[in-house]
C-alpha cells in the first residue's frame, strides 16, 4: 500500500495538473534547507527555487503581454511586480497546499515553518523550476499560466489588490475587518472553482468566483467595493 506521503504527492499532482518522470526533483523542491539529508550544499531546493524565479518571470511576462496588448510597459511592470512577488508566489503554494509536504526540519517546522510566507515562495519557484527540468519549458509555462491568471483577473482595475482596500476601507470607517468564508468548491481538482463571500459586521456581505481562494477572495472584495461606491468599474466606449 502506499504510504502517507505518496497519497499526499499523488494528491497534489491531481491539483498541479502535472505528474513528474523523474520523482527525485520533486522531493528535492519540497526539501528546506534545514532538512539537508547532508552537508553538500545542493541537497536542497535552493537551486531549483533560482531556476524557477527565472521560469515564472518569463512565463508572466508572456502571459501578461498576450493577456493585455494595449497595456504600456509601465502598467505591464507594475502587474509583473504584483504576479512575481513572494506573496503572490506564497498564496499559490498555499492553493497547492504546499506546506504539509515540505521538508523540513522538527525545529522549523515547530516554529511555523510550513506556514512560513518566505518557505512556501521559495517551494512553489523550486517546483516550478524542477518541473522545467523534468518536462520542459512549455509544461512549466502552462502551470504559471494556469495558476498565476486567476491572480492577474484579481488586479483587473489597474488599482492595489481590492482585500487591502477592503480593509483600508473598513477600518476608515471604524467596522470591523473583513472575514472571508469559503462557501464552495467544485470540479476537479487539477482546474477547481472556488466561491468565496466576504462578510464585514453590519454592511451586506458579497461572493465572489475564482480558480483559486485567493481569486475568489479578491473577487468578492471587489464586488463589495464597487457595490459601495470606493471603485468604479471601467466603462468601455
């Protein structure tokens, strides 16, 4: 029978949408530096995480070119900054449920390791990187561009993420911060649909819809935020 970290790999590849030929580059994308089996230096994921930065920048850049053909290259920048950064590369890893599967040291992990911002980045670019190796640039592409374009429907107003308006929002108005509460998922797991609503104490609450949770939390915010008048959505002539 399989064992428990083959049912969890196995779970994530559904979700990943992607199966690896050569299993050892994934178990060395989920090992942290603190679990080194060894003192040689490349027994981590350290080196993948290098190599996947540079896949995920190519492959944002050419999703965001293609995805906004009249954008100008400072608005194309300004989203790429957005997409790359180690929050965005973190909420995916959190969508991919990365944390459980890392390996890592009992001393990290006891300390917060698997919920670590700077741990779950550096492991979704180390996947990445490690699945341009085991199949090529075009699979490693089609993941960013699967994964990270739910994130870039999220900035759609050209404006700062809408759950941090939300919030700036509520606070400037003295109610209390918005909660957001994941009403469903469905389809299967390698392409999900998430709906999630955004509650904030005494306004109406609002849902939103995304492939991911984070989609679908910037989704519902900003439905919130147009309803109450903070954003206008664009008008087209």
């Amino acid at each position: 029978m399989p064992d428990r970290r083959d049912t969890a790999l196995t779970q994530f590849f559904e979700r990943l949408g992607y199966v690896f030929t050569d299993r050892t580059l994934i178990e060395l994308a989920l090992t942290h530096a603190s679990a080194r089996p060894s003192l040689k230096p490349n027994d981590d994921n350290e080196r993948l995480e290098f190599l996947g930065d540079r896949v995920l920048g190519l492959a944002i850049a050419e999703l965001l070119t293609a995805s906004l053909p009249d954008a100008s290259e400072g608005e194309l920048a300004r989203r790429y900054n957005q997409l790359v950064r180690a929050e965005t590369c973190a909420e995916i890893a959190q969508d991919w449920e990365l944390g459980k599967l890392i390996l890592m040291s009992g001393g990290e992990a006891e300390s917060g390791g698997r919920g670590k911002k700077t741990i779950l980045a550096n492991a979704c670019e180390a996947v990445l990187g490690a699945i341009f190796i085991d199949g090529g640039y075009a699979a490693a592409r089609d993941i960013v561009h699967r994964f990270w374009a739910a994130e870039l429907s999220g900035y759609g107003l050209a404006t700062p993420d809408a759950k941090s308006v939300l919030q700036e929002w509520a606070q400037g108005r003295r109610l209390p911060l918005p909660r957001y509460i994941e009403i469903a998922r469905e389809g299967p797991d390698h392409a999900p649909r998430f709906t999630s609503e955004v509650q904030i104490d005494g306004v109406a609450p609002e849902r939103g819809h995304g492939a991911n949770k984070r989609a679908a939390e910037q989704a519902a915010a900003l439905a919130m935020l147009l309803r109450e008048g903070v954003w206008q959505a664009p008008t087209h002539d």
